[in-house]
C-alpha cells in the first residue's frame, strides 16, 4: 500500500499529478454530481458566457486534489477533515491539469497534516487552497 504514516511526514513533502480533461469527464462527473450546468454541458449557451467555451465543473478539479490525498499523501487511511478552495481560472476540455499538494504543517498529538493544495494549468494556478486531514499513524 502506497503513501505514509504521520511518523513518516515532512514539512515541504509533495505529491503531484497530471490529468488532461476530457468531455467524458466532465459527463461523468455532471452524472455523478448531478451539474448538468449548461456552461459545462453545452456548448451553445456556454459561448454566451464571460467563458465563450464550456469548461469543467470547479470541483472535478478539487475531485483530483481528494484523490492525490488519499492515494499518495498522506495516502490509504488519511481522513479529509476540510478543504478550502479558490477558483482562479477556467478549465476546458483539453486541458492539462497539474494537482499538487504540499505538508504545510504537523500536529503530531491529533495527527492532523495541513496541506497547500493547488491545481493549474499551463503553469497558472486554477484552483487554490489548503486541507486539513488525519493521517494514519504507524501501527494504527
């Protein structure tokens, strides 16, 4: 099983991935969310909008942010507690979309890690934010 223990964190220890959107993602998500939001959906009435193109739901990009979370850092076993976000920019289909997130902080009593949590595209940050988790201590 991938990822870490608290005993095993740092401060400025990151983890990173990349995800180009598609158009099944942004369906799936809508059919998972239940945002069928016409400026995701279609494409018409999203070029009437400040956007002129459909873009991704905000929150399928912090979707990948929970995933980078519970897969990698702190991994398996880590608890979200909160998560405060920050939309920049848009994203559209096409996109590469680079999640990061980074041990901002430790608090080795309640086993809570804060994360800086950013995704961007083409090096300019899309979503900002920071997240609170549990982590899994060593030997339960």
């Amino acid at each position: 099983m991938a990822g870490y223990f608290l005993e095993d964190l740092t401060l400025g220890l990151s983890a990173e991935r990349t995800h180009v959107v598609t158009e099944a993602d942004i369906t799936a998500f809508a059919e998972v969310s239940g945002d069928f939001n016409p400026v995701h959906m279609d494409e018409a009435f999203a070029a009437t909008t400040p956007f002129k193109s459909r873009i991704a739901h905000g929150m399928l990009s912090a979707a990948w942010l929970s995933a980078l979370i519970a897969g990698e850092l702190p991994g398996p076993g880590s608890i979200y507690l909160s998560q405060s976000l920050r939309f920049r920019r848009p994203v559209r289909i096409g996109d590469e979309v680079v999640s990061r997130i980074e041990v901002t902080a430790i608090d080795a009593e309640k086993a809570r890690v804060t994360l800086a949590t950013v995704c961007s595209v083409g090096g300019k940050p899309v979503l900002e934010g920071e997240a609170l988790v549990m982590a899994p201590r060593r030997g339960g």
